[in-house]
C-alpha cells in the first residue's frame, strides 16, 4: 500500500468529525471540549479558531495533540500547514481560498494528511485530479458556524458524490440530529458537526447521540459486511 492509500484507508474509517469552536462552546477550555467531543465517540477532532494567533494555536494544538494520541483519534488542523508540521498533527484542512493543495503537502509532508473543502462539481472533481486526501462536502443545509458560507449544495450533492467519485469526503454544514438521517441515506460516511455538539450543554452527551444514530444506521446498512458489529451498542468492534 503506498502512503496515499494507507491514508485513504485510515480516512474511511472516519464517521464522526468534530470541529472545535471555542466562541460557540462558551467558556469551556479546548481540553475540556475535546476530551467530551472523544468519550462521545469523535473519530477525528479539528482545531479550528478564527480568532487565535498561530501561536495560540501551537500552544493549543501540543496538548490536544497528547489527548488524541492517547485517544487513538486523528488530529487535524484547520488552514495552517506550518501549525500542522510543528504540532505533529495528522493533517491540515484547507478551504478554496486558502494555501494550494500542493503548497500544503509540501509543508506538512508526504505522510500526512491534506483535507480541502469542496462546495460544487467543479470543485470536487478538481480535488480529485489534484490527489487531495479527502474532501469536504457543504454546506449540506444552512450553517451559521461560518462566514459567508457558500450556497447551500443539499444532499444532492452527497448523493452525487457519494455515487460517481472515489474520493473520501466528509458532509458538513448545518448536520443536526433531526436531518442527520438524511446525510446519511445520501451516502455520507463520515458527519461534520460543529454548532450541535460545541453549543450543547453536555457536549459528551451530544456526541454520543450522533454516534449513536450514525452507528445504528451502519450496523442496518454496511454493504461492504467487513465491519464487525458489538450486538449490543452497534458500535464497531472492528
Ligand atoms: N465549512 P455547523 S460549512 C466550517 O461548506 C464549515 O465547507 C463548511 O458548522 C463548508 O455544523 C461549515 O455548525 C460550518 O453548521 C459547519
């Protein structure tokens, strides 16, 4: 398996991606919210601030990447390769406007991980050419978490994705657990949440409802019959 490939396959075995945000999360620290967001069942936690320096970032970023390694849950890094590289992240994400895909994999290295959000055809299609390791698909319904998000693509798009491209992606935008459902019967294997589960209340809890669902909706709906299943919490055994 060449290093793409190991990527890929570690990528898709991502269901529940949860993004950090602090301003929505009130005054809880980044320790707090992530080690929750992980006992809820995260796969894979994003540090994602608009407001703190590259500095703040890499002070943030080392202690989140310790809880995630003992964890066992890939570490990404929203828009900063150099903070990617320096934490030891598992990879960076990176929007339309942000560094190239090619710039980015060069600053954090072959071995590590380079997400690009995607919000068209256009788009995915050209991430695909490019080798990006996965890609982002939203916003899926209205969001409130981003500025100035792209127009709504609707699942749609998921479905589209889902059944034309080989390229693992992650549907993000507006995922509650009333319309979670949908998401998934489009074929999203892997849910992005930021607002549901940082404004909750108990955010452990919150991450364990969406687990929750997304678990029971593969333990009815793996086609692939590689995946073994715990009878009795649906949750994956391996
Ligand atoms: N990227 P919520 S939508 C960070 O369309 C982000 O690429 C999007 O937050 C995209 O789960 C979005 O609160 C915000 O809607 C997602």
């Amino acid at each position: 398996m060449n290093m793409n490939e190991d990527l890929r396959e570690k990528i898709r075995n991502w269901r529940l991606y949860v993004i950090t945000d602090r301003q929505l999360a009130g005054n809880k620290s980044y320790e707090e919210i992530v080690s929750e967001a992980i006992k809820g069942g995260a796969d894979v936690i994003q540090l994602r601030d608009k407001f703190a320096s590259k500095d703040e970032l890499i002070n943030v970023g080392k202690k989140l990447r310790q809880i995630t390694i003992e964890a066992g849950v890939s570490f990404i890094v929203n828009d900063y390769p150099e903070v990617t590289k320096i934490v030891d992240a598992d990879g960076v994400h990176i929007g339309q406007k942000d560094t190239s895909f090619a710039e980015a994999k060069k600053i954090v290295g072959e071995n590590k991980i380079v997400g690009l959000s995607t919000h068209n055809k256009e788009q995915i299609l050209e991430a695909i050419r490019m080798g990006v390791d996965y890609i982002g698909v939203g916003p899926v319904f209205e969001t409130t978490s981003k500025e100035n998000p792209d127009p709504v693509i609707g699942i749609e798009l998921i479905k589209w994705v889902s059944q034309k491209c080989d390229i693992p992606f992650v549907a993000i935008g507006g995922i509650t657990l009333n319309n979670l459902d949908k998401v998934l019967s489009s074929g999203a294997r892997c849910i992005t949440v930021i607002s549901a589960i940082m404004q909750a209340s108990d955010i452990k809890r919150a991450t364990e409802q969406f687990k929750k669902i997304i678990n029971n909706f593969f333990y009815h709906n793996d086609t692939t019959n590689t995946t073994i299943y715990n009878q009795k919490d649906k949750t994956i055994l391996y």
